[in-house]
C-alpha cells in the first residue's frame, strides 16, 4: 500500500451524508420537497430564478451546521503526509473536503459557496444569500449571479482535467458514490482501460459498479478511510 504515489479520490453523496448533509437519493428524489426540474436545472432558473436562488441559499446556510467526519479528515492526512500527490474528485458541492485539511480538490459540480455572473462568466466566493438584487462585482450587473452550480443537463467542470488524472494515476479510490451518475460512474472504467492503477471501492454497500472494482470495502466510510489511510502512508 505504501508503494502509491499518484492516487486520484473520488466521492460522492455518502461521504457528506455521514456529516448530516441531506442527499438528493435519500429523500425520495426530492431535495426538501422541491422537484428536481424546479430546483436543478437552467430551465427552472429562468422560469422562476427566486425560487432557485431561495433554495440554494438555503443549503448554503445549512453547510454552517455541520462538521467535517473522519473521513473527510483522514483524506486531509493522506495528502499532507503522503510522499506523493492525492488528488480529489468530489461530485458533492459542500465545502468539507476544504474543512477537512484537503486542499487538492475539484469541485466537478460546482461549490455551494460560489456563485457565477451569466454576464461576464466570473466566479465569485458568496458565503452569504444571493438573489435577483445582488449585483455582480465584476460588471455591475444586476440578475446576473447563479448558482456555481452544475445543473442537470450542464457539462461538468474540468473534465479533460479529471481524465488525465485518472489515466496517469497508480491508485483510484471511490468513497460514497452510487456508481449510477455518469460521468463519474465511468472513471473506473477509465482507470481500468488505462491499465497502471489499483481501484478500491469504499461505500456502505456494494454499489452499482462494484464488479468493476479490484478490491471492496463496505462499511461507513468514516469508519474504514482512517484505516485505508493508515495501511497507505505506512
């Protein structure tokens, strides 16, 4: 395990979910009783951009009232003192990895904390309520700021990025995903093809692209990271 130098993180709802962050999957398909063509797409912003700045608010406050769990924190470890480079891919929008001690991060849905001007493509750091009013710090313009957000239907962030991560990695680790989402359900497979890495999947239980996966870990992920980390920078 300690022969890894190149490992490549990726996480999903489950990990944040063990910090009390509310995931679409666990609410029967709504995010507190809003409909995912309401809350989640560029149609439903333009149709009703209060409602959607409301909503987002919201789960930008909510991040205030929880703390990063041990998973988060043995993440930050690996990369502090492993003797080579850890990367994380997260599919979750919150802020814990930051929290947690990792700085190597990429946000491939967007962040909770940052919003962006349709205007003049900026992105900005907003911890506080953003709405129609708010004005762009850039060009002024007013109704201009979203969500940094990927929505359904949008391309995730950095892609190419993520791709070459994955092909030149030693080490591949999926936390707390479903395996069902693409693009992230497919980096196994990326990382497999590529034939120079490892892959571990740590989830509660089997995910739908367990089989993919060399080696498996089920449990919660805050109980079995900190140990994984351990058997890594031995």
């Amino acid at each position: 395990m300690a022969s890894y130098k190149n490992i490549v993180v990726l996480t999903g709802a489950g990990v944040s979910a063990e910090s009390g962050v509310a995931t679409f999957r666990d609410n029967g398909g709504l995010w507190e009783q809003h409909r995912i063509e309401d809350v989640a797409t560029p149609e439903a912003f333009r149709r009703d951009p209060d409602m959607v700045q409301n909503f987002y608010n919201t789960r930008r406050a909510q991040l205030k009232n929880v703390e990063p769990n041990a998973a988060h924190t043995a993440l930050g470890t690996l990369e502090t003192k492993l003797d080579g480079q850890v990367t994380i891919v997260t599919q979750n929008v919150d802020n814990l990895h930051e929290r947690g001690g990792s700085t190597n991060i990429i946000h491939m849905h967007g962040e909770l904390g940052k919003v962006r001007c349709v205007c003049c493509r900026r992105v900005f750091l907003w911890p506080d309520d953003c709405d129609q009013a708010s004005q762009c710090p850039n060009c002024f313009n007013q109704s201009a700021l979203r969500p940094h957000i990927v929505w359904f239907g949008e391309m995730p962030f950095e892609m190419d990025r993520i791709e070459s991560l994955l092909c030149a990695c030693d080490l591949f680790i999926s936390i707390g995903t479903s395996g069902s989402v693409y693009p992230a359900a497919g980096f196994v497979s990326l990382v497999r093809a590529a034939g120079t890495a490892h892959t571990i999947e740590v989830n509660l239980e089997p995910s739908d692209g367990a089989s993919y996966f060399a080696e498996t870990r089920h449990g919660e992920a805050g109980t079995l990271m900190p140990l994984l980390v351990e058997e890594l920078l031995a």
